[in-house]
C-alpha cells in the first residue's frame, strides 16, 4: 500500500493521517478490507512519531474507520465516511471550545463518578490509586492526569463513557496542557484528585459527585485565567 508522506501544516496530525487514508483509497492504492501496514512502517511512510500515529490510530478505531483484527488494522470504511469523520476531529483545533469542553466534562465526568462508586471493582479503585500516586511523583507528566480520569471512566464499567473520555481527552490534550505545569495548579489539582478518588473509594455517591465539581471548576478557573491564544 502507499501512502503519502504528511506535510505538517496546520491542521493536527489526527487529521492529516486521516487526509493520507482518504488519498489512498481515492488513488486506488489501498480498498476497504485492506490491511494497513505495521505500525512502524507506517509511522516512517507518513513522517510521523509513533505515539503521535498510536493516538490518531486510536481515534479513526473508536470512529469506525479502521478495525483491529487480531493484530493487524483493517480499513473499515470508505473515503466519503472518512472525510465526514474529519468534521470531528477538527472540533479540537477550535479556539474557542474550552466553554464547551467545560460543559462535557460536567455533565459525563460528574455521572462518571457517582457510576464508579457504585461499580468500582477493588482492581479499579487500585488503578485510580496508582494514578493518584504516578501525579504525585511526576506532576508535571499531563498523561497521569489523564489517567486517572481514564482510570475513573472505565470503573463506570459504562464502555461508551469510558470510550468517549479517553477520545476527547486525546484530542483536547493542548487546551488543557497550557497551565498544567504551573506549581498553584498541581497543588490544587493533586489535593482534589485524591479527594475524589477517597469518596469514590468509601462509595460516597454525593460526596464524589460534589468533589469532582469542585475539582472541574479549579480547571475552568485556570482556563479562564489562561485563556488559549489565536
């Protein structure tokens, strides 16, 4: 199969390797059914980094465009339902989406926990731990954050909520990353995260659901304070 090697302009590379698919089928160069080649010769095709390539993999899966098939990844959908899942991705280029970004996070993520303290498996609540304590050690690592709200959704044993949480948190990294490093915001953030998994963990339904409100309004707080710049 051939792909064109990406030409990194402005759009994010989720979507160029989506524009790269969609060239691909239109040329004649790979069908639906067909199989795309290995992860690292596929990276070395397209011009781009693994992980960067293992995350957009990730989003044309949960989209319906590729499906895994023991370990090789298969093109699941033509061109046309490629470019209209493009309109998705594109979602996380918008400047102004934070206000939105705030609203789902508020309604998912405050049932996500009220599910999780009431379907928390003790393996579940060991791996909201372990993230607690991997952004203790390493807080300046924005994926232990990530984590852990992964960690919280999959003890929903809800798999759409879980699915959705890990795409949107994939796709959004930049708008959240800008003031993750600042020490008042780790602090603040580290002191909540723990709180929510300590109510979660005693199966405090309001309790959970009251801390990850608060938790979510220190991030719209930092949001506004440090707005994204055009």
């Amino acid at each position: 199969m051939q792909m064109e090697k990406i030409q990194h302009t402005s759009p994010k590379i989720p979507e160029l390797v989506m524009q790269a698919l969609i060239a691909a089928i239109e040329n004649g160069h790979i069908c639906v059914g067909g199989e795309l080649p290995p992860e690292r010769e596929l990276a070395e095709t397209l011009g781009v980094g693994r992980g960067s390539l293992r995350e957009c993999l990730a989003i044309l899966e949960f989209l319906g465009a590729i499906e895994s098939r023991g370990n090789r990844k298969v093109v699941a959908r033509d061109a046309d339902y490629i470019q209209k899942a493009i309109s998705f991705v594109r979602v996380s280029n918008q400047t102004d989406i934070q206000q939105d970004f705030n609203e789902f996070r508020r309604v998912n993520e405050v049932a996500i926990v009220g599910l999780a303290c009431e379907r928390a498996t003790e393996e579940d609540l060991a791996a909201i731990r372990e993230a607690v304590q991997m952004l203790a050690e390493a807080p300046d690592d924005y994926m232990n954050d990530v984590r852990f709200h992964d960690a919280l959704a999959v003890a929903s044993h809800n798999v759409m909520l879980a699915a959705t949480i890990h795409l949107v948190n994939s796709m959004i990294a930049e708008i959240r990353t800008r003031f993750f490093g600042r020490p008042d915001y780790q602090q603040r953030t580290q002191e909540s995260h723990n709180a929510i998994y300590e109510a979660v963990r005693d199966r405090d339904v309001a309790r959970a659901q009251r801390e990850m409100e608060l938790h979510l309004k220190i991030v719209e707080d930092f949001s506004k304070k440090y707005p994204v710049q055009n």
